[in-house]
C-alpha cells in the first residue's frame, strides 16, 4: 500500500530529524532565557474606571478587583510622561486618586496595578477632562426677570432662561435675614419661581449660577454674584382709601389702577383737574420708582385722555406729605413708563395726582411702586 503524507505530517518528520542533529542543543541554549516556566502572571487589573472632572483637576476611581495580592497602582497620563503611584489599601470597595494641576483638555488616562511581587496587570485605559477658565468664562447668570415682595417679608422671584447647555443646575440666593443673619438658598433651573421667607426689611438679595460641565463633576462652577435690583411691591397689600372721583363704581373705579393690568381703567367723573388716589401698601416700603401705564380699557390702541403731567407724594401717617416730584407722562404710548425717585423716601402711603391733561376728565390704567 503507497502511503500518503500530508505537507505538516512531512513539516514534522523534518523539524525532528533535525534536532537529532548536534547543532539543535546550541540553537536551544540560545532561547532558553526568553521562555517563562508556567507562563506569564499578571496582577488583578482596574474595574470599570471613571474620570470625573474637576477645576483643573480630575479624580480617578475604580472597583476593586478580586486579587487580594494587589498593592499599589500607577496612573500614567501625557503619553507616559506623566505618571502618580495610588497605595490600594487592603480593604474598601473602590479606589480613587486626585490629579491636580492638570491643563483644560481631554485627557487619556492609562492604570496598571502592581502586586507583592511587583508582576503588573494588563493596562486599562480610562477617557475624561478637566476644566478651567475657558469654560468658567463663558459661564452665563441665570436673570431675574422680576422679583415681587408683600409685607410679610417674603419675596417670590421670577427666573429667566438658564444656561442648560453649558450645565446650570441651580441658582443661589444670598440675603440677610430678620436676625441679621447671612442665609444661602439653592434653587434647580427647572423651577421657574423661587421664593425666600424672613428677608430683613430694606434690604436686597445676591444671586449667581451654578454649574457642573457634566454629571460627573465634581466641582461646581459659579457665575459671579449679582444685585437683585428693585422689587415689585405685591399690590395685593394695597388698597385705595380714598380718590378726588371716579365716573361710576366697576368698570371706571379708582381700584383699577392697581389691580395688576392696563386693561382695566380708572375713569374720572365730570370734574376738572387736579385728580388723584391714595394707596396704602400695607408696610412702610422705600421707594425707588413708580411705573404707570395708560388705559387699554374699550381701545386695544390706547386711551389718550390720561393725564400729560403727574406728581407722586408720600406719608408715613396719611396726614403728612411730602411731594417727590412733578414729571411728564406721555399719555400718547401703551407701556409702563418709569419715573425713578430719587433719595430713596420712605412711607406706607403714597399719592398719585394727575396735574393736567388733555380733558377736564382723566383716564387711567395701572400703577405699580418698587424699592425695598
């Protein structure tokens, strides 16, 4: 029978015919120092590692592996030319480092871990970044659209848009307190009011934003604080106690002008200027500015029978007056037109007269007062 030999089964005959050969031992002694009896051992590696971000730093952290042999870790980073060594404590589930000082970038991070006997484990890489002034510069203030205060010292704050794209999570508020203490409130961006309790009378707020660039920061970044500006006195507090005449109660009453929207319309009977109200705001409030508008009441495009010219006073007691001023109102635009008010005068009532106008009669819309 003719035998037939496959190419490997002959590959085979040949290797071993050629180790019978002398020069096979001196071929064997040369490798000899490269072959590793039982193979290579390597350490436990790193666990499903994290990078959380940080102000130009980062902190690195992993599980821990089941190899109870394992000491030590070195975290190497800049394509190997940076490097820290983490000691692995014997107990604890998780293993963390802090890298400090590192510039704002990505950053490609490498851990191997090393046993008692210095065998080291296979590399494990792990991607994250830290932050710094760039991203702190373009950090925007969330805005206060407007902030409304009654007479029982709480204040509700409307909120404009927030950054979200850029991570704002929180706006803080800084005020003082009825015992003069300094109080700190966090409010989340998905809150379109706030409100705060127990504001010391007179006084104002700070706010700025908080931001974390993504969900494993660890440090907040904040925008720089900002003054609240004048509130808004809560006319639900108010009350009109008396008025020079109104053409008919309802739709033409004095009340009007402080039921929150132009709208609605004060209407003045037959008699000839001067014509006025008296408000009471319920608390003694410091004045800044007053706001007044025309009517919309019956003309979607305006009533221009308001007065051309007003005048504002105040009181503490209803009995004594002091006049802030005469001022120009154009009774020709729709709108809120603001009249500053300048040194700041305090009083629980205060006085709107209209001096002049186009008619013997006055129209109206709304009036708000802001301050502290």
């Amino acid at each position: 029978m003719k035998k037939i030999f496959s190419n490997t089964m002959m590959i085979v005959v040949l290797f071993l015919a050629f180790c019978a050969l002398p020069g096979c031992t001196k071929m064997d002694s040369t490798y000899k120092e490269f072959v590793i009896p039982g193979g290579l051992t390597y350490a436990g590696k790193a666990n499903s590692p994290k990078v959380y971000p940080g102000f130009n730093r980062v902190k690195i952290a992993w599980v821990r592996g089941s190899d109870p042999d394992v000491i030590s870790a070195r975290v190497f980073w800049n394509n190997f030319r940076d490097s820290t060594v983490v000691p692995i404590p014997p107990t604890g589930d998780t293993i963390s480092v802090i890298i400090d000082n590192l510039q704002e970038k990505s950053y490609s991070f490498v851990i191997r871990t090393y046993d008692k006997k210095g065998n080291s484990s296979i590399p494990v890489e792990a991607i994250g970044g830290s932050y710094g002034e760039k991203y702190q510069s373009q950090l925007l203030t969330r805005p206060v659209n407007s902030t409304l205060s009654d007479t029982k010292g709480k204040i509700t704050i409307q909120w404009g848009a927030a950054d979200i794209s850029n991570g704002a999570f929180a706006s803080e508020v800084k005020y003082t307190d009825v015992n003069g203490d300094i109080r700190y409130q966090m409010f989340p961006t998905d809150l379109p009011t706030s409100e705060i309790t127990g504001l010391k009378p007179n006084t104002g707020y700070q706010y700025r934003t908080m931001f974390k660039p993504d969900s494993l920061s660890i440090y907040s970044f904040y925008t720089a604080y900002s003054e609240a500006g004048f509130f808004n006195f809560d006319k639900k507090d108010w009350r009109v106690i008396s008025y020079s005449d109104q053409y008919s109660d309802g739709d033409n009453a004095a009340a009007n002008i402080i039921d929150g929207t132009d709208g609605t319309r004060w209407h003045t009977n037959g008699s000839a200027y001067p014509h006025y109200a008296t408000i009471d705001m319920g608390a003694v409030r410091t004045i800044s500015q007053f706001g007044v508008w025309r009517t919309l009441f019956d003309t979607p495009n305006g009533d221009d029978r308001a007065p051309t010219r007003i005048e504002f006073l105040i009181s503490m007691d209803n009995q004594n007056w002091t006049s802030l001023g005469e001022y120009a109102f154009n009774n020709s635009i729709n709108g809120e037109q603001v009249f500053p008010i300048s040194g700041s005068p305090k009083g629980r009532y205060f006085k709107f007269v209209g001096l002049r106008g186009n008619n013997h009669f006055m129209t109206l819309g709304e009036i708000s007062a802001y301050g502290f």
